[in-house]
C-alpha cells in the first residue's frame, strides 16, 4: 500500500532534501511524497494558534495535509485545528531539537505519534559559539566596524583595551549537554580551565573535562561564561543585574541558547559601565531585534541573527534524522526519538 507523505520544508531545510532522505531511507516502500515549501526565515517563526516557533499557516497545513498519513518538517504548525481537519495523518516528524511547534496534548488524544530530532545542530551551534566567545573576547565587533568605517584604531592596543586570552582563563558554561559539552572540548584543548553548572549532568561526564559548580561559583570564577541552558520554569531569566554584578570586571558574556535566559537590559547597563568588557549574542528576547534596541548600539558586543545552528550539514543531518523515524515507523519498529510514545503503545 502507498503510503502519502507530506514534505514541508522551507528554506533551509528543503523540501527536496527531506524527499531526497526519505526515498533513500526507505527505499522499497511506496511512498507518494507531496512537498511544501513554508515561509521561514524569509518570514521569522513565531507562534501560530497555540503552538510557538512555527512557520505558515493552519489552513495552508491543512490543505496539504489532506489525505496524508506521514508529515516531516521543521516548522510545520501541529495544532489542535490542524489535527481535527486530518484524520489520516498518524505520524508528524518534526526536524528540531524539541517539539516546540507540536501541540503534543492534542496530538497524543488524535492519536497522532510526534518525533524531533536532538542534536541534529549540535555541532554548528557550537562551532558559532566559539566564533562569538572569540569575538567578544578580542573586542572584534567593535574594530571591525571601526576600520569598516575607515578609523584605524591604535588605541585598541592600550593595556585597558585589551581582550582575553582563551588560555589559562576560566570559562563557565550554563548547561553541560549536547552544544555545552563541545564547547568545553574545544575550550580545553586551547588552554581554558572549565567550569560547568548543570545539576543534571551526571560527575562521570565531566571527568578530566570540567568542574561542576554552583551558579553563584561559576559566576564569580569565571572571565568568560557561555550559555546552553533551555528556557524552563527554573531558568526563565537566570541571569539578571545580581548574576552580572557578581561576574568579575572586564568579563565576558555569550547566549546563543535562548533570549529569555538573560535580562538585556542590564547587560547593555554593564558594557556601558565597563562592567562587561564584551559580550556575543545570537539570540534575543525579540526576534528580529527591533529599531533602535539598546544592544545594536551598546559598545564591546558581537551580534548575529539567530543563525547559529545554520549550516548545510544541519540541514542535511535534520532530514536524514526525520526520514530515518519515517523508515522505522513503516517497519513498524519503535521510533527513536518519540515525544509521546504512549501513541504507539496504544
């Protein structure tokens, strides 16, 4: 039996890549694969109905929907409206790191199965975190414009402008999983000392790698501290006018986790202090960052566009991860990363 399948890409990761994955992950099954091509990052993500960090529309999901049993996308909307419309689709593949878009209650009552993928941009995410950590520390924003201006700058030379040095300095990291612990890969081999807040990482992962400590430590030790942590309850602005207070003078901050981890405000108070010497930001308590915020202006940061987990490979390795749960699904094997498995227990 042919089974229809919903490729709704966008951009970023293509339709065409996520068809190319699935014909190459199963190759002998009968697959009528429909494609999609959804807005995002032409148009930014955001919430949709009940669900967040989607791209399109319901009626636009719905429409394309009809008739199909398998969905894979990144930005898809699965949401209350869209299940009620599609009583064939039983499985929706989503080539993220979490659910987010997916209204997994109401999934779970359609009985619809809702697989993600982790990890799937460990790696670039990573890579760009290092790229703003060095950036920041070396006060590279700010000469870059400079010179681009035509200003050659001497003066950055001068003993208090100077940057940091990665060895032989201590570097914090908020969140020891998947991104963090690559970092702190990375950090060691160049000379860092690392230390690590994360209460649910277990000591034997840390070994000959990094020291776990208390927020409060980890923040007053610290010259460098970097952020992996995701937005719960328990970290919902996290660090705040105390928590940069307590960071040493001249330090650096970097976030290319989440914007709602961190209170702007009062980072942009300690650059134009001195209080921070730098900091690097991929992510933002408003996407895209508005006109005239106080961060495109504050001196010493380095500022890229939600970006981070952008490269081709990640858009490759989140079509591959998405079509490999598809294959497993029509093996009737069990899916590897299943947000609501009591779906298929059922």
């Amino acid at each position: 039996m042919t089974t229809t399948v919903l490729a709704a890409g966008d951009h970023f990761v293509l339709p065409r890549l996520l068809t190319e994955e699935l014909r190459a992950a199963a190759p002998e099954a009968p697959l009528d694969v429909r494609e999609l091509t959804l807005p995002w990052p032409h148009t930014p993500f955001g919430p949709v109905a009940e669900v967040d960090e989607a791209s399109g529309t319901e009626d636009a999901l719905i429409e394309a929907l009809r008739g199909v049993r398998v969905c894979v996308t990144q930005m898809a909307p699965l949401t209350e409206r869209v299940l009620k419309a599609c009583p064939d689709l039983e499985l929706f593949c989503i080539s993220r790191g979490g659910p987010v878009n997916a209204n997994l209650a109401a999934a779970t009552r359609h009985g619809v199965a809702v697989s993600y993928a982790p990890g799937r941009n460990a790696t670039a995410t990573a890579e760009h975190t290092l790229a703003l950590l060095l950036a920041a520390a070396r006060g590279i924003g700010d000469v870059h414009t400079d010179l681009k201006r035509g200003a050659w700058r001497g003066d950055y030379y001068d003993y208090d402008a100077c940057g940091i040095e990665i060895e032989g300095c201590v570097v914090g990291l908020v969140g020891f999983g998947a991104i963090g612990s690559r970092v702190a890969r990375v950090l060691v081999a160049m000379g860092a000392r690392v230390l690590v807040h994360d209460p649910y990482v277990p000591a034997e992962a840390l070994a000959g790698l990094a020291e776990q400590v208390t927020l409060e430590e980890l923040l007053h030790r610290s010259r460098i501290v970097s952020l992996h942590a995701r937005v719960t309850d328990e970290t919902l602005g996290m660090i705040g006018r105390a928590q940069i207070a307590a960071m040493p003078r001249g330090s650096v901050l970097v976030n290319c986790a989440r914007g709602a981890l961190v209170d702007y405000d009062a980072v942009c108070d300690a650059l134009e202090s001195g209080h921070l010497a730098g900091a690097g930001f991929d992510v933002f308590p408003a996407e895209p960052v508005p006109a005239g915020a106080r961060l495109l202006s504050a001196p010493g940061v380095v500022l890229t566009p939600h970006i981070a987990g952008g490269s081709r490979q990640v858009a490759h390795k989140a079509a591959r991860i998405v079509a490999a749960e598809v294959s497993r699904f029509l093996d009737g094997k069990p899916l590897a990363h299943c947000a609501n498995p009591e779906v298929l227990a059922a």
